[in-house]
C-alpha cells in the first residue's frame, strides 16, 4: 500500500544559538500569497508579538524613550493596510489584529523578512534593555522564563 505524502506536513522548528528556524509552506494558489505554519510555530510568534505589545505598551510612562522609539514612524516597515505609516509597534500589533480579528489569516511571504526583524528587535529588547522580572517565572518551579528567539524563516 502506497502512503500519500501529507502536503501539509511541515518540518518542526530548530534551535540554533539565538536564532529559531521556522519552516514554512506556500499557500497553493493563493493570491496574496499567504503561508502555512506549524501550529506551535505560529503561536510561538504571535505569543511573542502580543507579548512584545503588551510590554512597550507598559512602558510609556516607565521608559519613555523607549515607547517614543517603538512609536515613532519606521521606514523599516511596510504601509499598513489603509495606506497608513507603521512604527515597531503598530506593525506588531497589526499583526496580531489581523490574526485574532480573522484567525484564518496567515502570515504572507511579504510578512517574513518584517517578522525577522521584529523579533531581533524583540531579543535585543529582552536581552538588554529589559530586565529578568520583565520575563517573569514560574511561579511553581521559580525558574524564569525564556527570552525570545530570533527568527529566520526558511521554505520547507
């Protein structure tokens, strides 16, 4: 008995260093060129990026430098959907908009280099300008919780 290759199966995720690789799938004739991700790996990403939002947000009044930076027109990002600028945190947090607006709605192929770079942003962040009660603990076991990963998507 021949088995059929499962079209939808996609490769788990490594860990190498500080860097994720996330493999992905093209969505077949899709128009927007949406793609397809391992469940775990895509609420990896967006646990992250609300988490990210959630915590800039936190800061406007505690570090205001830093929500002014993550604020602030980003040429780094694309125009958003009404043709509006973005900011490290409004490209973030439409993002998950998106998603949670229309669970349906994957990532696009034009979404992957942004992505990228939100989550070295995001490292950066956690590994330096926040501190360790920032990435909080479990409260069981006392250890602390994991910083972020970098990410690098990779067609599977």
């Amino acid at each position: 008995m021949k088995l059929k290759r499962d079209r939808n199966f996609l490769p788990e995720s490594t860990v190498s260093g500080i860097t994720k690789t996330i493999y992905y799938r093209k969505i077949p004739n899709n128009k927007k060129g949406h793609i397809r991700l391992n469940k775990v790996d895509e609420d990896y990403i967006y646990h992250w990026l609300n988490r990210f939002v959630v915590d800039i947000v936190n800061k406007q009044f505690i570090n205001r430098e830093l929500f002014d930076a993550c604020t602030r027109k980003d040429k780094d990002f694309p125009y958003g959907g009404f043709n509006n600028p973005n900011s490290i945190l409004s490209y973030a947090s439409g993002l998950c908009s998106n998603k949670y607006r229309n669970p349906s709605e994957d990532l696009t192929e034009k979404h992957i280099k942004h992505v990228q770079h939100l989550f070295l942003i995001m490292y950066n962040l956690y590994d330096g300008i926040f501190d360790k009660r920032e990435l909080g603990y479990d409260l069981w076991t006392g250890y602390e919780n994991a910083i972020v990963n970098t990410v690098l998507f990779e067609q599977a």
